[in-house]
C-alpha cells in the first residue's frame, strides 16, 4: 500500500496533468511511459549516434534508393532464405 507522501504526490501529479498545454500532451505522455517501461526510457535516453555516416554506408542507401518498385515481394525474400 502506497504511504502518504507517496499519494500525496500523485495527487499533485494529477493536478499538474491537468494544466499541461495540449501542445505537450503528447510529449508528456511519452515522459511518463518512459517509467513504466523500461524500453521507452531507453529509447528516450540514448545517446544520439554523432557517428559520421561513411562512404560505403552512404553509397548503400544511394543503390537501394535506385532500385525498382517499392521492394522486395515477401515470396521473394522467403525464396532465398530457403537456399
């Protein structure tokens, strides 16, 4: 059972909930999640890759941006994993 100070805290949480611009809701429900769980913390506290992008990584991307169609069909991919 949760103490008073605890629930005296979540009243408060609940209270500020309320006065959160609706332009932030959406963010502020993200927050919130992130302590929940474990995976949305992570996501939202990684460090940002500052790794430069190389020339062959750079070249890869140009040659699928080229190739035809929107992708691969899924029988095709299953095809060749079965080799």
């Amino acid at each position: 059972m949760p103490d008073r100070a605890a629930n005296a805290i979540r009243q408060e949480l609940h209270r500020l909930l309320e006065h959160i611009p609706d332009s932030e809701v959406s963010a502020g429900r993200k927050f919130l999640r992130s302590f929940v769980d474990p995976v949305t913390f992570s996501l939202l506290t990684a460090p940002f890759d500052e790794e430069p992008v190389t020339e062959e990584e750079r070249a890869a991307v140009e040659a699928a941006r080229r190739e035809p169609g929107s992708g691969t069909p899924h029988e095709q991919v299953v095809k060749e994993f079965e080799r």
